[in-house]
C-alpha cells in the first residue's frame, strides 16, 4: 500500500487457465475472492484471469468481474497488424501484406489462424531471404489450428458472457 501511495503505482497479476481454478473448494474460493478485493483496495492491483473455456470459470468469480472480454480469432485488420509487426523490415523479395493477410484470411469460415501461429510462421518457419511466393507457400502447409466447432462455440460463449453483463 505505500509504494502505491508514494509512486501511485498500480500491480497486473495475470493467472492463465484460470478455468477449473478453485471450483471445487469453496472454502478456498471465498478466499480467493477476498483476497482479490483487498489486492484491490489496497494495493490497485488488477488481475486477469485468462481461459480457454470462460464457462467453466466458477459462477461466484465471473459475478464479481467489472469486465470480461471475449477474444476469438483475429479480424483481417488483426492479421494484417500481426504480420505488419512481425515482418517489419525483412526482405522479402515482392512482398505485399495485402495478399499475405487474404491467405491467411483465406481459411474462414471453416477455420482460422491463432494470433501464435501466424506469428509463429512468420518467426520461426519463413527464412530470412525468401519471396512473396514462399511466403504463401509457407502459410499453406501449416494447417489452421482454430476450427469452425471451436470459433462457434466461443461466439456462444461471447454471447452468454455478454447477455450476463447486460
């Protein structure tokens, strides 16, 4: 608490997977959501809890969180600033981020690209001196990992974590 007073400094704790997390200790639950609120108050801390599956987070806890927001597969404006980011300067013989971004905007409805693969793809697996061509050859082989099951069943999701905070 003096460090926020002195520096006015806020404090982000982030818990990852958090679906599951205390649901079948309700004791602990009480808890956490106590310690969640002094961390709060007295400290300006904010936490993040990050899922996979937002409807498996304990009831108790979503009731408590001031905001949730959902995050499903990347737009074309998303993948197009993803790549941007991630190819930066490289030289990448006729390069254009246009056909880049549809090839991996290609793939929708029946799937999608991960925010982690594409950058994966373009970090990892394109080499350092290669072509457009290349480039779209490369972003074929790797096969999408988000279905359409999967996005359909977070845009359900999206819709009851919305409709709850309506």
């Amino acid at each position: 608490q003096q460090n926020y007073q002195k520096d006015n400094r806020y404090s982000i704790i982030q818990l990852n997977e958090f679906d599951g997390f205390l649901n079948d200790n309700p004791e602990l639950l009480n808890e956490f959501c106590d310690l969640v609120n002094d961390c709060a108050k007295k400290y300006h801390t904010t936490f993040f809890l990050t899922t996979n599956n937002p409807l498996s987070i304990n009831q108790k806890i979503l009731d408590k969180a001031e905001v949730s927001i959902p995050m499903g597969a990347a737009s074309k404006s998303d993948i197009r600033h993803i790549v941007q980011h991630y190819v930066n300067n490289r030289p990448i013989d006729g390069y254009n981020l246009d056909e880049i971004t549809e090839e991996f905007e290609s793939v929708k409805p029946a799937y999608a690209y991960s925010n982690a693969q594409i950058q994966t793809i373009i970090t990892k697996r394109l080499p350092v001196q290669c072509s457009q061509q290349d480039f779209v050859s490369i972003i074929r082989e790797v096969k999408p990992c988000i279905t359409k099951e999967i996005n359909d069943k977070f845009q359900g999701e999206q819709n009851i974590l919305e409709g709850d905070k309506k």
